[in-house]
C-alpha cells in the first residue's frame, strides 16, 4: 500500500513538459509545507554516469522532491536508447509488465510522504507491452491523474482524447495544466478558453515559456487549493 497519495502526471503527447510541470507540482506542494517524493517509474534515454544509467527528467524529479530517495528508487527502470519504452526494453532483451513495474517501484511507493508524484512516459496510451499500457500501471497504484497540455496546434483534440481515456481508464482527472511549449502560438488564450469549457476539470495553472525551466517559477504560476481542498 502507498504511504502517500499518488498524483500521476501524464501528457497530451511526448515532448508537452511533463517533467518540467511535475517539478514545479513538487515544488510547489513543498512550499506548502507537504513533504514530497518522486517516481519516474520507467525512462528511455539515459546516458552512462559513473556506471549507472541516469535519465535527466528522472534525475530532475529525484532533486525536486523532499523526501531523499536513491535514483535506482526514483527511476528503477531505465533503458539507454531514446525510443519508446517496450521497444527500449524489447532491444535490452527485456519485457515490461505492469506486475514488473509495481514491484519494482515499491520503495517510492513506500516512501514516507504526503504526496507521491509520478510521471509517466510519453501519452497516457504508451505500451510496455502487446496488451498492457502505463494507463494500465497508472490504474494499478491507484493513482489520481494530471493532464499536461501541451499548446499546440492540435492540442484541444489531443487533451480531449486524453482525458476520455484516463475516464475509460477508471481513472479520475484531479486537474490539468496548460503549459506554453512555443512563445509563438496564435491564439493560445482561445485555446485555452476553449480546454476551459470542454474538460470539466479544474486548470491548475498556465504555465509560461520558459526557456530554462526553474522549479521555483513553474510552482508560482500553478493554483494547487482545488488539489488539496484548501
């Protein structure tokens, strides 16, 4: 059983800022005083550091939270190539299973928090195997959801989808974040109005471009009271 409560932070798509907002989520709950631990539970893409595979956002996560954990505990499934992760197992002559990634992730389940955030790879959808998904892990923690948007064009479809598939999942979206991707997008605010009226979950924040990403100034544009009922 997970000492704390989970919050899984999920993407419309690769590349919308997951990490960049989960750190920001970690940030900002420590500011409230909450203690934090992290979880990515399988990365691919890692470079060889010291003998030990270390995947950057995993890194990232492990610094942001509170509660100090081993990376091997933070990340205990990394694969060195950038693809996506079944096939990055599939070339390590490994298979992901939802089972194998539970119990690999007991210690960051354990951990002595309030908050456990984890963050997921790629979209909700991603595969680990020919039948399961991370949605599926996800389901198997007992996780409350966050949807990252990424804006872009295209974005309402794919946030849509999205949070359809986390409800079909069983699963229940506690919020979502609009993260500007591109200083250029025409019509962000519209698009952000529109994600207003058709996801029937709170905005946690609207977070700006930042061309280095700060922890500490992600957390002050998210508004975390409808998270934790304040």
């Amino acid at each position: 059983m997970c000492a704390a409560k989970v919050l899984f932070i999920t993407g419309t798509d690769t590349d919308v800022g997951k990490t960049v907002v989960a750190c920001g989520l970690l940030s900002a709950l420590n500011q409230l005083g909450f203690t934090t631990a992290a979880l990515k539970p399988v990365a691919a893409g890692a470079e060889r550091i010291g003998g030990t595979l270390i995947n950057s956002d995993a890194q990232h996560l492990q610094h942001c939270a509170s509660v100090s954990l081993p990376y091997e505990v933070v990340n205990p499934c990394v694969f060195p190539d950038a693809v996506a992760p079944h096939i990055a197992a599939k070339n390590r002559g490994q298979v992901l299973t939802v089972a194998k990634l539970k119990e690999a992730s007991q210690a960051a389940l354990r951990a002595n928090a309030n908050y456990l955030v984890v963050e997921g790879a790629g979209g909700w959808l991603v595969p680990l195997n020919e039948k399961e998904t991370l949605a599926d892990f996800a389901a198997a923690i007992t996780a409350e959801v966050i949807l990252v948007v990424g804006l872009k064009l295209g974005c309402i479809n794919h946030a849509l989808l999205s949070e359809q598939a986390v409800r079909a999942s069983g699963l229940k979206v506690v919020g979502w974040v609009a993260n500007h991707i591109s200083p250029a997008m025409p019509e962000s605010a519209a698009n952000i109005e529109a994600l207003r009226v058709h996801l029937a979950v709170p905005l946690l924040g609207e977070v700006p471009h930042i061309p280095k990403a700060d922890s500490t100034a992600i957390a002050a544009s998210l508004d975390l009271s409808s998270l934790i009922g304040a």
